[in-house]
C-alpha cells in the first residue's frame, strides 16, 4: 500500500516536493488555504501587461531547476534574462551608478571613494572572526571590507534580497557561501578562487554566474503546472489549523471553506509560513511555537508601473537599480522588467517592478498606500527623468513578506532539527529553512524529498 503523506501549504516549497512523493509512489494531499496555488508566485495581467507580484525571476543554481522545468514539459515557456540583465545601478547622490563587474571597472567607478577601493585591497590581510556564527552581516562586512563597501554595495544588495536589514541579518544563516568563504577559506577573495573550482566539480553555479530564468506568461506558471500534474490531490481553500498527535499518527485539523474536517497521516510536510506553523504545531510543541512566532516578516509593498519608452530619458540597458539606505529614498530599488524578460509589457512601453518598505522601513505603512505611492512616484520620476504619470500602475501589499534570518537564527534552526527527531513522520520545510531565493526554496524541496522517502524506507 502507498504511503499516505499530507503536505501543508501550496506554495513551490509543498508543490516541488508533493510532486517528486507523488510520482515516487505516495498517496499525496495538499492543503492550499488559498483559492489558487503558488504562495508567493503570483502573477496577474494588468491592462494586458503581466506583473509577477512575487518573485521577478530565479537563479538556476542548481540542476533540479532545469530538470524540473523538463519534467514538467515547460521547456517552451522557460525563459532567460537579457544580456543587459548584467548590468546593475547603484544609487548614490541621486545618480545611477553601474556596479562593477570587473577588476578595471571597479577602479574606474564612481560609485566607491579612491579610500574605499585601498580598504577593499586589505581584505587578504584580516584574520577570521571570532563571533562566528552570532555576525550580523553589517559586523562582518564592515570588518572585512570597510564601511563604504558596507553602506554601497552590500546595504541595497541585502535590501533587494530579503528586503532586509544589514544591521539585523546573520551572515551565517541569510549568507551562509559568504559565511564560508572566511571560516573554511580565510577570506573572501581567496575564498572565491578556490570555491569557483569546487562547485565546477559539483556541476553546481554560484549565485553570481546563475543564470536568471523566468516564464513567457510569468513565475506562476511553475506551481501552476505542478498542480495541474497533481490534479485533485490539491486541496484549495483548505485552511491549516492544527496538529495533534492521534493513536495512529497525526491528526491535521482544517477548515474546508466554512467546513471543519480531519485527516489523519504517518507522515506531514509542512511548507507553511513560519508564524502560521507557529499555531498549528502550538499543540505538540510550545517551544517550537515560541521559536517559529519570533521570525520576522516585515512588511512589502510592489508596485508594478508602465511608461511610453520615449517618456523616460534615464537609458534602459540594465537590471534596475538598487537603493543604499544612506541614499534616505522611500523605496529600496527599482527592476527594469521590460528590458530583462520578453513578454513584460505591451509595445513601444516599458514596465518597472519596485519594491518599498522591508525591514528598512516597516514603519512607512502606517501611511496610506496612496501617500506612499505619490512619494515613491515623486522619487522614481526624479531618478529616471520620467515627467508624465505612469499609463499604468497596480500594486501588491504582503503584509509579511519574507522571513529574515537574523542574528541567533541558528537557534531556530537547531531547534526545527531537535523537533523532527522527536516527532518522527513530520518535516518541516519552506522559505523559512535554507535559503528564501526560489531557487534554494527548490534545492530543498529536493533534499526534503530524499529525506522523506529514506525514511519511509526504514520505517
Ligand atoms: C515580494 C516578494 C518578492 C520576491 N522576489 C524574489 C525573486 O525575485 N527571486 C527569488 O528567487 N525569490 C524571491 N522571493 C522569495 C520567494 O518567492 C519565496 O521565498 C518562495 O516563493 C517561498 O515559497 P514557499 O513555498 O516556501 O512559501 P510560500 O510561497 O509562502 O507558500 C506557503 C503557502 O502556504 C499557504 N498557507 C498559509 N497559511 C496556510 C494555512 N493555514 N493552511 C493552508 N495553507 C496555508 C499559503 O497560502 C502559501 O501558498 C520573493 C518573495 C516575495 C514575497
């Protein structure tokens, strides 16, 4: 008999890895509280423009994204980002500043004062630290790489990644290759030589050589085809509101659109966001609770805006830009989708992603999202020399967007393991677990898979 197995949550986490038990051989349920699959790939036509509410795009790290892709026979509908994808802005004094991508261009930019780019060359020289893994990024690039370098290319990196805080995230846990380059290597540069030759023997691509993919018709197309793969094994406007243990497994209580149901299940994936595992688990572990309630998720507003090309003097030859938080903008960057992926906007206009508030700036949503949208259309208009108002314009507010892996997060992580042993049959899995990219988010759901298949296989 097929093992039975329900997974919580519809998200690529609980989709990749209900789909890889399903076609092993396990008899699979998802519980998906929304109406439609995806969690945090949404994507929706906008005047017949498309805009990915979520994540813009992904980075093929790893070989599970294009086996996948194949798999599912989304070949045809898998794109790459353009050549002027390369090319990333940096804000500062109210300039665009192309980052660096070579030895003679870091010498030339502007971007770095002559006394930033001497503190960068002492970077060999300074030993490891002894914080290990209690650094918040800020601790250690500021030591490594100085306080420029800190505030003008790892400030709006972080920002553009997690929408995060420097001052707060653990270098360890949100940037673990980074962590790594110091502690197995001694240091960042030498680190990167040595690390490039070992992940060639991997087959695997650092973040910085991957790839960017997308879809023709946007990120949703992903989880989209999963569940149509897993057809009426998922469960949409199935509600998660608890586990319990029962004499023959674990009971999972859920709200079926006004309905209270049960299932009972050896074994239970939970891809759920941290904070709303935190309630359903409450009643087998109250530590975990504790642990999974106190990861933040700052709010994130994206707003989504069109332009006619020849309104908009600022050259379109890049990713976007990205903003320092020194720079004092009411947003953290902006992407230039039209110009990375095909398909982005209707033609002769051009179409940005932006995102505003994060960990930098929660507190800017006590404002109404009308302010806040002048003030961010006032800054965008200023940056790009646009002076006509957007021909379109549609946001997406997450009020708990992404969780941030701060400074102590190895406590939470140490923690989730401790939990998994001593309750055998449940794992728990999402963007809250090893890494919050789609990318990582994939390359988990694989190693989640593996994991749960060797162990129906002891058992
Ligand atoms: C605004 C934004 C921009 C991003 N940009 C990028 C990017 O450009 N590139 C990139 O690689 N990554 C990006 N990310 C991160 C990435 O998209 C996410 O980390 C990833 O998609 C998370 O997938 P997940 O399945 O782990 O979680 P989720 O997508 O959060 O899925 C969890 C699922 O659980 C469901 N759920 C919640 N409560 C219940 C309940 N009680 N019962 C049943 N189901 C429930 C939710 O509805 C959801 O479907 C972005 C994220 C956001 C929010």
């Amino acid at each position: 008999m097929s093992k039975k197995i329900v997974v919580l949550g519809g998200g690529i986490s609980g989709l990749a890895t209900a789909y890889w038990l399903h076609k092993e051989g396990f008899d699979v349920t998802v519980l998906e509280k929304n109406k439609e699959v995806g969690g945090a790939m949404e994507t929706v036509l906008v005047e017949g423009n498309l805009f990915d509410r979520g994540p813009n795009s992904g980075l093929e790290t790893t070989p599970v994204i294009s086996k996948l892709v194949k798999d599912l026979k989304l070949d045809k509908e898998l794109i790459y980002a353009n050549q002027e994808g390369n090319k990333r802005y940096i804000l500062r004094d109210n300039k665009l500043h192309a980052l660096p991508m070579s030895p003679p261009a870091f010498f030339k930019t502007k971007l770095f004062s002559a006394s930033a780019k001497m503190r960068l060359m002492l970077e060999p020289f300074i030993g490891r630290s002894k914080d290990g893994y209690y650094q918040s990024i800020s601790q250690f690039v500021k030591r490594r790489l100085g306080q420029e370098f800190l505030d003008y290319a790892i400030n709006p990196f972080v920002a553009g990644v997690y929408a995060g805080d420097p001052d707060r995230l653990s270098v360890y846990s949100a940037f673990p290759k980074l962590y790594e380059l110091e502690s197995k290597y001694g240091g960042l540069i030498i680190g990167t030589v040595r690390s490039i030759r070992e992940r060639k023997k991997r087959a695997e691509v650092s973040k910085n050589h991957a790839k960017m993919f997308s879809f023709r018709n946007g990120m949703q197309i992903l989880p989209k085809k999963i569940a149509s793969e897993l057809g009426e094994r998922i469960q949409i406007l199935a509600d998660v509101e608890s586990v319990v243990k029962s004499d023959n497994g674990y009971k999972i209580t859920y709200n079926n659109a006004g309905d209270r149901k049960e299932i009972v299940s050896d074994y239970i994936l939970s891809t759920l966001p941290a904070y709303v595992a935190s309630n359903v688990f409450k009643g087998i572990d109250v530590k975990l609770s504790e642990h999974l309630d106190s990861i933040e998720y700052p709010p994130v507003m994206v707003l989504y805006l069109t332009y006619p090309i020849d309104k908009i003097k600022q050259p379109l030859d890049g990713f976007g830009f990205l903003i320092p938080k020194k720079e004092k903008k009411s947003f953290l960057g902006a992407i230039w989708s039209s110009v990375i992926f095909e398909n982005r906007s209707t033609p002769k206009n051009a179409s940005f992603t932006l995102f505003v508030g994060g960990a930098r700036n929660p507190e800017l949503f006590s404002l109404d999202k009308e302010i806040i949208i002048k003030k961010v259309l006032n800054e965008f208009h200023e940056i790009m020399g646009i002076e006509v108002e957007p021909s379109v314009k549609s946001y997406r507010y997450w009020s708990k967007a992404i969780p941030q892996y701060n400074v102590g997060y190895i406590e939470h992580e140490r923690y989730c393991d401790k939990f998994e042993v001593e309750n055998p049959g449940i794992f728990l899995s999402g963007n809250y677990r090893g890494g919050i990219s789609v990318g990582d988010c994939l390359k988990n759901s694989e190693l989640v898979f593996e994991k749960i298949k060797n162990h129906s296989q002891k058992v």
